[in-house]
C-alpha cells in the first residue's frame, strides 16, 4: 500500500512539473518573444525646386528592428504631402527589403512635390514579422559592408566607394545615402548595383538628381539585398 501512495505521488509530481513546462515554468525554456513594432528612429526631408520649376522632396530616414528573433517584410515607407492648410496635396508609399532584427537601416529617395505642398509627413508600417534564428539574423546584418565613400558635387553630383558582400551572390544590391546637418536628415538618395558575387568587393555609384547633395555635415551610408540570394 505504501508503495502505490509513493508511485501515485511521484506520478502527481511529473505532472505538475511537465504542467509548468508547458506554461514557460522552466527557466530552461525561454518565454516566446514578444513582437515589437519597427520603430522610425528619425526621418527629415527638403523641398527643391529644379532649374525647370518643377518641385521634388528629398527625404530620408532611420528604422530600427527592435526584435531580438523577429524580421520584418517588405516594410513600407509612406511620404504624405500638405499644403499650408494642411490639407493633402499627395502621397506615396515606398516598399523596401527586410530588415533583420536588431538592425538599424537607413533609407533614401525622392518624390515630386505640388506647387502648393509645404510640409511632408514621413511614416512606416510593416505587417508581417517572421521569427528566425539568432545566427541567420547575425549573418544577414552583417551581409553587407560599404567600405568607404566620396561625395562628388558638381553638374551630376554622386557619391561613390566600393562595397563587400560577406554573403552569398546577389542580383542586385541597393545603396543609400542618407545626409546629416546639425544632426537632422535633411535628404538622401539611393541607387543600385549589378550582381555581387560572394565575398567580392565592388564599386558603386549613387546618382542624384536636381540639386541632389544639401548642405551636410555628416553622410550614413546603408546597403540592403535587391534581388534573388545564390548559393
């Protein structure tokens, strides 16, 4: 009889315990991770007017992935114009690539601006988050390197350097260039590469157009997959 009480209680025992398990108990099993929004760090924008009179708003941001395990997917980028009113003159949404967790991305472009338009309001959004593991995500922040860059003014304004890819072959890779003054975006550019074989370090170029390069005192440099990955 004594026997039976002590298997029935070891029996009770590896129940509660495999229950607590089950609930994120253990301390050996880490509670799923909680999915936080991706987080528009900073954004800022000119209004230019080119030598025809046509107007354009040069824009740029900074994302930043606050999730530990969690991608985000085809991000959105949305650059909504006012005019003095406040009233809508256009708007525009950008779809860009992923960005890896924990990664801090910069982004860069242009769109027209109305006549009329005066303010512009940047925001992002992203639907789809999707949990991968820690060394994937490593690898993948670190799959591009922009190795140095030089600011060319003048009619055709660039910025140029090389770039090295720590992955596999690329199709394409997107360059941005995103410039600072007095620590506030004030506008960027982007622009894209060839195919990139792995390890390989490459040239780039990042056209601008009208004016093109602000007043800056400081450029971030990013670089993001384009195109299909090869082995």
């Amino acid at each position: 009889m004594k026997m039976l009480k002590k298997l029935c209680c070891v029996v009770l025992t590896a129940a509660v315990a495999a229950a607590a398990v089950g609930c994120g108990g253990s301390a050996s099993t880490p509670a799923a991770q909680k999915m936080q929004k991706l987080k528009l760090v900073q954004s800022g924008y000119e209004i230019e007017t080119d030598g025809l009179g046509d107007r354009y708003v040069y824009y740029g941001v900074k994302l930043r992935n606050p999730n530990k395990l969690k991608k985000a997917s085809a991000p959105v980028i949305r650059v909504t114009r006012y005019d003095k009113k406040g009233e809508v003159t256009g708007t525009e949404d950008w779809t860009v690539g992923t960005i890896w967790p924990k990664q801090t991305a910069y982004f860069a472009n242009m769109t027209t601006a109305e006549k009329d338009t005066v303010n512009v309001k940047i925001s992002v959004y992203a639907e789809d988050y999707v949990e991968i593991d820690q060394e994937k995500a490593k690898a993948e922040r670190n799959r591009f390197k922009v190795l140095n860059y030089r600011v060319n003014r003048g009619d055709d304004p660039t910025v140029v350097g090389e770039l090295k890819n720590n992955g596999a072959k690329v199709d394409s890779v997107m360059i941005c260039a995103v410039f600072y003054r007095d620590g506030k975006i004030v506008g960027g550019s982007s622009d894209f590469t060839g195919r990139v074989g792995k390890g390989a370090v490459v040239p780039y170029q990042v056209n601008t157009y009208g004016s093109g390069i602000p007043d800056y005192d400081k450029v971030e440099m990013f670089a993001q997959n384009w195109g299909a990955i090869e082995d």
